[in-house]
C-alpha cells in the first residue's frame, strides 16, 4: 500500500508544496511562556545535541534510512491552541548541498509550562531531482498540523480530520517506548509486536452506527525494510474530547515468494461511515 501511495505522489506533492508554501502562520498558541523566538532557540538547541561535527542524523521512517543533513535556518514557527508548537527548519544533506529538506519539530510545554518537550519530527518537504538540481516536494499525506492552516475560524468549532490526527498521533506519542516504538499486541498470536510509526492515512472515516472516527496507519517492524503492519485507530468524543479507544493490528506482513505482503486480519464491510474533511 505504502508503495502504490509513493508512485503516484509526485504531481500531486509539487501542488500541495506550492499551496502550502504560501500560507500564513496560523494562531499562536496560549501558552504565554512562549514565543517564537524561544521555540526557535529551543529547536536549534535539540539540533545541536543531537548533531555530531555539524552532522544532523535524522532517522527518515518513511524512507527507512538515516538522512545525514546540516542545518541551515528555521523557515516558520507555528503555535496552535491546545496543541503545541511547531517549527519548521530547513537542512541540506551533508555531501551535496543542493539536495534540501524541511522538517518539522512538534513541541509541547511541559504541565509545569516552564520547558517545552520534543514530542516529533518529521519530514515536511523531500529533494526531488529537477535537471542537474533539486526541488523541494510536500510529502505526502500532509502532516495534520499543516491543514487547520487552510481552514476559517468557523471550522474550529465542528470535528476536523486534523482533530482526529492529532489525537491519534498524540496516543502514538505517549504510549511508545523508550526505542520509539508503539508495542501492540497481535489479538491471534497474543505476541507483543513493537512497531515503528511511519505515517498517517487519510480520509478520516466517522462510522455512523458506533458514534466513533477512525482512521489507519502505517507502521514498520524495527529493523526491517517490508514488514509492514496497517494499523487501526478509533476515536470517540464522549467525554467531549477526542480520546483513542481502541487500537487493531488490520494487516500483517506475510512473506510470499520472497516478497512481503499484507494480509488482512478483518474487513469493514457493510460499515455505515462519512469521510471527515
């Protein structure tokens, strides 16, 4: 699945990265501690200790390998509402400078609100070969903290995709382990499986009958480059507050003639649902 998405990304990416390229920051967050001087501090502060001789080793999940970058300059920083801080800084890789990239640091204040933690980075905008140079491409599925940016202030008060995205990704954040990784327990095997997080599909579905969102994801085995595993996520409002109360194993990988696919464990026929925007 994660490949069938890669192939066909390339026209659609270049119009999601010049759309979203020009948009303004959207509303900073009310967290008085903070601005965007101090999120950019603290950001660059997170690059440097986690750079060796001016070397920033980021681990790319979706392209399974370790991206060797140096850091040029912070491009934006974003605040949201309840959901923390974004910056979004700009590196090239190490050995050949015209290949950029744009990552995005998601930080949140701790209870105390006198530190901001790390809670994610990823990749917002990859190289792609464009003559005898490069481009920079949106990836996609677009991270969520980059759709309320194309939203009125109306839209804040009905449940968006990026609401259900974001507590997903959330869960995904607090429950992984000290590795990075989100141990699920397989429901047929009963073995607990740690799997590294890779992205987020989208449309978001609200199933109708159970009151509930749910949307799913591609996670990897660590240490592999096939196995991949798509993962279920329900979300339910009944608190009022988006909180994930169940999490599935959809699809495993079984190897087939030396090749991994997925197999499903379950289907969602004659499910009622509606896309959520």
């Amino acid at each position: 699945m994660l490949k069938h998405m890669l192939k066909h990304a390339g026209a659609t990416a270049l119009a999601v990265a010049l759309c979203i390229s020009v948009v303004a920051p959207s509303v900073a967050a009310d967290y008085p501690d903070f601005d965007e001087t101090s999120v950019t501090k603290r950001t660059e502060a997170v690059i440097n200790e986690r750079s060796k001789d001016g070397v920033f080793v980021f681990h790319d999940p979706k392209l399974n390998e370790d991206l060797n970058l140096v850091y040029g300059k912070i491009r934006v920083v974003r605040g949201m509402r309840g959901y923390g801080w974004f910056s979004n800084a700009i590196f090239h890789d190490k050995d050949e400078p015209k290949k950029q990239y744009a990552l995005d640091f998601w930080f949140k204040p701790q209870p105390e609100g006198d530190s901001l933690d790390l809670i994610d980075i990823r990749v917002q905008k990859g190289p792609k070969r464009d003559g005898d140079g490069y481009i920079m491409v949106t990836r996609l599925p677009v991270a969520w903290w980059w759709l309320p940016v194309q939203e009125h202030p109306g839209d804040m008060e009905v449940v968006r995709a990026w609401h259900v995205m974001s507590a997903i990704h959330n869960y995904i954040a607090e429950h992984k382990n000290e590795e990075g990784a989100l141990v699920l327990t397989d429901e047929k095997t009963g073995e607990e499986i740690p799997l590294e997080f890779v992205e987020m599909h989208q449309p978001v579905r609200y199933l109708k009958k159970e009151g509930e969102y749910f949307a799913c994801t591609d996670f990897r085995k660590p240490g592999s480059t096939d196995e991949y595993y798509d993962v279920d996520f329900w979300v339910d409002e009944k608190t009022g507050k988006l909180v994930v109360k169940d999490v599935k194993i959809h699809k495993v990988p079984v190897q087939e003639d030396g090749v991994w696919i997925q197999v499903p464990r379950y289907t969602f026929e004659d499910m009622d649902f509606e896309v959520t925007n």
